[in-house]
C-alpha cells in the first residue's frame, strides 16, 4: 500500500486480548485482528444539526461488517467501532460569547479526529458530517492521514411554515425578528421555524461546503442535496458508501489523489457560482493546507484571480436563500447540485478530469447521474443565469492589506452607487456593544452608517464569531426604516447573512491592522471597481502614524495585548490566541503561528484554464 500509515495490531498478548475482545462484541471474526482496520466517524454537537448522524453511521457500520470476512466476496479487514467529534450549534450560539467556540470547533474535530485516525492507522473510513464546521475538520483530517476515505452529509433540515401564511421559513427568518416588538410574532416563528433535523436548508455555509466536498471530489455528488430524513440517506447511500469504500482500497486511491489544485479550485467556482457563503474563503485554505498546499493564494488561486472570475466569468445559477427564495430540499427536487455541476462543466468552467471518490473523474460520474435540464425557477442555465456575475468578493484595500477581506456580493440588497458605497464609520469593539446599541438604541443607526466591528478576529475575539445576531438585526433595521447600513468586522459572518457586510478584514485589530485605527466618523469607501475598502482618513500618514503610535502605546501599558480584546477565560481559549493564524491562511489554531503543513506537495498546474462559452472577456489568461 503506498505511503501507507497503516498500523497493524502485533503479535504481543497483551495488545491482542482487547483486540480479540472487541471483535467478540462487534460480531467479527477473530483471525482478522491482525489486518488493516476500517471504520465509520460522524460528527456530534448539541442541536438539531446532528440527531440524524448517529441512526446513520450505525447503518453504515453494519453493512461494512456484513462486507467484512475471510471468504474472497468479503472484505479481510479489521473493524473498529464508530467514533464521534463533538461540536458547538452555530445557530443557537450566535450573538452570544460562546459563539467563540464556533470556528474552534473545526480544529478539535480535526485534532480528535486525527487522534483517531493515527493511533488506530484506520485504512479505511466512511465520515457522516453535519453543521458547517465538523465537515472541514473531517476532511482536514481525512486529508492529513490520507488513506482511502469517503465522506457522507447528514443532510439539511426541511423547511418550516409559517402557520399565519403557509410561507416557508427557516432559521434566518427567526433571527431577522430579533429587533421586533411583537412577542406573538417572535414566538410563534421561533416554534416552527425549524421543524424535524438536520442541517440549515439555505445556501449558508452548511450547503456551500457539502456542495464543496463533493466537487472536490471526497462526497458523491448526488448525496449532496437530499434532506437529512430523506429515505436515501438510510435505504441507498449507505450500500452505496461502503461499495464504494471497497472500491478505493481495492485500488488504493487515496484523500490527496482526489483533492488538488485542479479539484479545489473547481469547487471554488461552485462556491461563487452559488453564492456560496463567505466562510468558504476561511475553510478553503484550511482544506487545501491539508492537502498540502501552504499558501492558498500562490498554490491554488489568487485574490485577483478569484475577482476576475467572479465579476467577469461565472454567475449566480441558483435562486437559494438567504439571497433569493428556496432552500436545498427544492434543489434537490429539481435535480439537486449535480445539475449545477452539469451546467458548469458544459459551459467550460470546470475541469471534469479530476477524479473523484467514486472512483470516476468528475465528468464521468456527472454522465452516469446525467442529470435534468435547469428548471429556470430553482435552479438557471449558465447562458440565462440568476445573477450575472458570482456571488463573493475578496476586498482589499488600505483596510484590508492582507486582502482577505470578503463580501457576499450575491446577499447585497442595496446602498451601492456605481459599484461604490460611501458612509461614515461607527467603530464598536465587540460585538455585544453593537448588539447592546441594536437592543437600546437602534435609532442611533443611520442612513449609510459604516458599522466597523473590531477585535473580533481568531486572535483577538480569540475565536472569529460569526455575527448572525448582528448582521439579521441591521437587515431588518434596514427594511424597516428602508435605509442603507454597511458592516465591516475582523470576525466573520454566517452564510446567512446578507446585506452589504464585509468580513475577515486583515490584519486583525488585535494583531495591529488597520481597521483597529478607525475612529468614529471617519469615511469609509466599498469600491466594487477596484475591490477596495477604505479609510480616507488613513491615507493621510500623519494621522496613520499618530493613530498607530496610540495603539501600541495602549498594547504596552496592557502586557502586550490590547485591552480591547476578548477574555480567553479557557485553556481552549488561549491555546486559539497562542496559535491562530490570520483568516487568509484559514484562520487555524498552529505551532507558533505558522502554518504547519504534513507532507507539503506541489501546486502541479494543469493545462485547463475555466471559461464560460457564454461570455465575452479577453484577459483572463494573464493569470496563467
């Protein structure tokens, strides 16, 4: 078995009176203990995300046992039993100071994960994975031990209905009544909102990055949009899983054959072609370090390149909340992401060489599925889309040098004047002050307000918080009063944010960035022309230097640290302040934050260059 991590339980009494133990209970037979081990995981957390997750790893268990035995139609493997990762809920956390354990709940799923993984030299293993962040820790991990592997969604929660007017709601719809009056109302959404299990139904950062996983390859693609309490998920894949499984053992394929320059930059195009959440711009560069490319921006694509694509090349095909009107469950009874993957591939976006978990390239598991035509409600023809260009931007700017700042162009309402926004910054360090004036004082948000929300960024919150609370409030402020307000932060946000709000500006306040020098009132400019966000004030250097040297003078009298940041009142806490690093490297928990890589490779550059048939454009190829 090549690069083989392989560990094989020996011939020493001792470790073999467990092992013989173990396969007593699970019902398989003794004389397969000293072979290679194979085994299920799923992630666990404490919300709805999750209930479905274990019904399904136990059935996918058993038909691997069923598949596991010493005669030749049989599989002669060791099989361990089912692991778990645990997780915290994105949705009931949001706009609270738990929510810090959010993003860090990536890295423990990843970290117990590959505790597992190493220490029992799994040769084989099938991953069930709901909520946003257990996924990328999985296939992190799954990337770093790089033995053949698979990986299932759970699936996503159908929609609630609103029982006053039979309309479909979900989550977002809650959250935008946060400012409301009227208690009735409030509870009234809040029971039937989320009815059943599984994970959020809109395009937010859960179906970004399922869809993701798949055309990355690590996911076959048509187990990507069904519900989570689809029949399909218990009755078909689950076979399917395991036959497939055997298959990439049997031919030793393993995680970093599937997923590489040419795959990931194909789901990046997904991403902007659904107007995928901004969180992908985080878990990518996480994804592909695991793969073993260190730095997303030379290894895999630019932030200029990233640009041209998504103002010039590729549009938004899908009419997906929290931008537009459906959730997945529609998209999967329209033909499901298979049919986006279709289109693209047609249109000449997509490389459809990169091979996949199947076993078959991209192109060729497409075919087999052969998918219908766009229906033009749910989801829209490339050549007719449902918005012209992609759904993310990345911004940089004298605010954002890092350029890594990010804005889902797709979830943008309103307030841009020829690709422009100009407002006046209201500088709030934390969230919880922005929610404590959105709570008191909403009156005091005005029209083409800039709100600026620092000291929220993996180092300093430490944690990166989405800002769901925030973000749902000001949308809802906005429609009310029908005004125009912006928010920019060093944290970042849900998928289910929209309006025009801008995270992961780097550096972060807490690390001496610049938006940490933002004083009330200062003009802040979003120009969408040159993918800039600026202070105007700051441009001035007399006012940068006196304003920086304010800053560090406030870092020294505070043993190094701003006062401003968040209490890291946890060892989880402080190892994230310790090790995090900035969100355009993935904004990860590593050894003095440096960007560790196991087993770095070669971004090899293929020969295929995406475009879209359907448009006209000259420049692309200076990117090459």
């Amino acid at each position: 078995m090549k690069n083989s991590k392989t560990v094989l339980i020996d011939k020493n009494p001792g470790r073999n009176s467990q092992s013989f133990g173990l396969a007593r209970e699970l019902g398989t037979e003794l004389d397969l203990i000293h072979e290679p081990s194979v085994g299920v995981v799923g992630n666990k957390g404490d919300s709805q995300c999750y209930i479905g997750v274990a019904q399904k790893v136990k059935i996918i268990h058993d038909i691997l046992k069923n598949q596991i035995g010493t005669s030749k139609d049989k599989m002669a493997l060791r099989l361990v039993q089912p692991e778990y990762t645990i997780a915290t809920s994105d949705g009931i956390r949001n706009g609270t100071k738990e929510m810090r354990y959010s993003l860090i709940g990536r890295e423990i799923t990843n970290d117990s994960l590959a505790e597992h993984l190493s220490a029992s030299g799994l040769e084989g293993v099938i991953a069930v994975v709901a909520c946003d962040k257990p996924p990328v820790g999985t296939l992190a991990a799954i990337l770093e031990h790089n033995r053949p592997s698979i990986i299932m969604s759970d699936g996503s929660i159908r929609p609630g209905v609103d029982s006053a007017t039979g309309k479909d709601i979900d989550l977002i719809t809650a959250y935008q009544l946060a400012g409301s009056s009227d208690e009735k109302l409030k509870r009234r959404i809040a029971v039937e909102a989320c009815p059943g299990f599984g994970s959020c139904g809109g395009m937010f950062t859960y179906n970004t990055m399922q869809t993701f996983i798949g055309v990355v390859g690590m996911q076959p693609l048509h187990m990507v949009s069904p519900a989570s309490q689809d029949v399909r998920r218990i009755e078909e894949f689950p076979k399917q899983l395991v036959n497939y499984l055997e298959n990439l053992i049997r031919e030793d394929i393993t995680p970093r054959d599937i997923v590489n320059r040419d795959s990931i930059r194909n789901a990046l195009i997904v991403a902007m072609s659904v107007g995928g959440s901004t969180n992908v711009l985080l878990h990518a560069p996480e994804i592909a370090r695991a793969a073993g490319y260190a730095d997303f921006a030379k290894d895999i694509m630019s932030p200029d390149e990233f640009n041209f694509l998504s103002e010039k090349v590729i549009p938004v095909v899908v009419n997906a909340r929290p931008f537009g009107q459906y959730s997945m469950v529609d998209i999967d009874a329209k033909g499901g992401m298979q049919v986006v993957v279709k289109e693209l591939l047609e249109a000449g976006l997509l490389n459809g060489d990169t091979l996949t978990c199947t076993g078959e390239t991209l192109q060729q598991q497409i075919s087999r599925l052969d998918p219908p035509e766009p229906d033009s409600e749910v989801i829209f023809p490339i050549k007719n889309p449902f918005k012209n260009t992609g759904g993310l931007r990345v911004l940089g700017g004298n605010l954002s040098p890092d350029f890594s700042a990010v804005l889902k162009l797709a979830g943008v309402e309103s307030g841009l004047e020829n690709n422009i926004f100009t407002g006046n910054a209201r500088v709030f360090n934390g969230e919880q002050e922005l929610l404590n004036t959105l709570d008191n004082y909403p009156g005091n948000i005005k029209n083409f307000d800039m709100i600026v929300v620092r000291y929220e960024g993996p180092f300093g919150a430490p944690g990166m918080p989405e800002m769901l609370d925030s973000t749902s409030r000001i949308t809802a402020l906005c429609r009310e009063k029908n005004i125009v307000v912006g928010l920019m932060t060093d944290g970042r946000f849900s998928g289910g944010s929209v309006g025009l709000v801008i995270g992961h500006v780097g550096p972060e306040a807490a690390g001496g960035g610049p938006i940490g020098l933002i004083e009330e009132n200062d003009k802040i400019i979003v120009n969408l022309e040159t993918n800039e966000i600026t202070c105007v004030e700051l441009n001035e250097p007399e006012v940068y230097s006196e304003r920086k040297l304010q800053w560090e003078a406030e870092v020294a009298s505070n043993d190094g640290v701003h006062p401003k940041v968040g209490d890291a009142d946890t060892r989880l806490l402080n190892r994230m302040r310790c090790s995090a690093v900035p969100a355009v490297f993935g904004a990860g928990m590593h050894p003095n934050r440096q960007v560790w890589v196991r087993d770095p490779r070669e971004a090899v550059k293929s020969d295929f260059k995406p475009k879209n048939k359907y448009k006209n454009y000259s420049d692309f190829y200076a990117f090459d």
